[in-house]
C-alpha cells in the first residue's frame, strides 16, 4: 500500500513536471529565447495559499535551513525540481526483481 501511494505521489509529480516543461517550450518558442519559469513563481501562481504556508512552517522549524537550502530550490526551474521529487519518490518505492527470475519455484 505504501509503494503505491509513492508511486501515486511519483506519477503525479511527473505528469505536473511535463506540464511545467511544456508551458515553458511553448514561451520559449514564443519569446525566440529560452524561458524557465522558477519554482517559486509557478508555484505561487497555482497555489498562493499553500506556498505561504510551507514557507512559514520551515522557517518556523527550521530557520536555518531556509535561507541556503528552500531559497535555493526555489528558484531552480520547475520543471527540474518537478522531475527530481518524481525520481525520489519512484527510487523510494522501486522494488529489485527477484534474482532467479519471475518462473522459479
């Protein structure tokens, strides 16, 4: 049950990080130059609510962290930060194949 919330959680995360990919290849393209739309503001932009809360509960808990460490992803494109929680919650919930193969007794 656990492996399939993950793999919920990495689908989801994936299917928003293709979309962030695509809306920023459709600006890029219409600019002429590339446009990589930031974390923070493509994140504000869908849930204003919800980033100020985040916000306000890591540096209430950890306010050392949030200057070097939250400010940092941030500002990376959302895209990138997208696919990387995507790829950590797959690797979370991956589960090796059995070494003897699938018909062994």
């Amino acid at each position: 049950m656990v492996r399939f919330i993950l793999k919920a959680i990495s689908l989801v995360a994936l299917v928003v990080a293709v979309m962030a990919g695509t809306i920023d290849a459709i600006q890029s393209v219409s600019a002429s130059e590339p446009v990589l739309t930031p974390l923070a503001v493509a994140w504000s932009t869908a849930s204003p609510e919800t980033i100020a809360l985040v916000a306000d509960g890591i540096m209430r808990k950890f306010p050392y962290a949030w200057d070097p460490a939250a400010l940092w992803v941030l500002s990376q494109p959302a895209f990138a930060v997208l696919l990387a929680v995507s790829l950590f919650f797959w690797m979370i919930a991956y589960r090796r194949p059995p070494v003897a193969g699938r018909f062994t007794a």
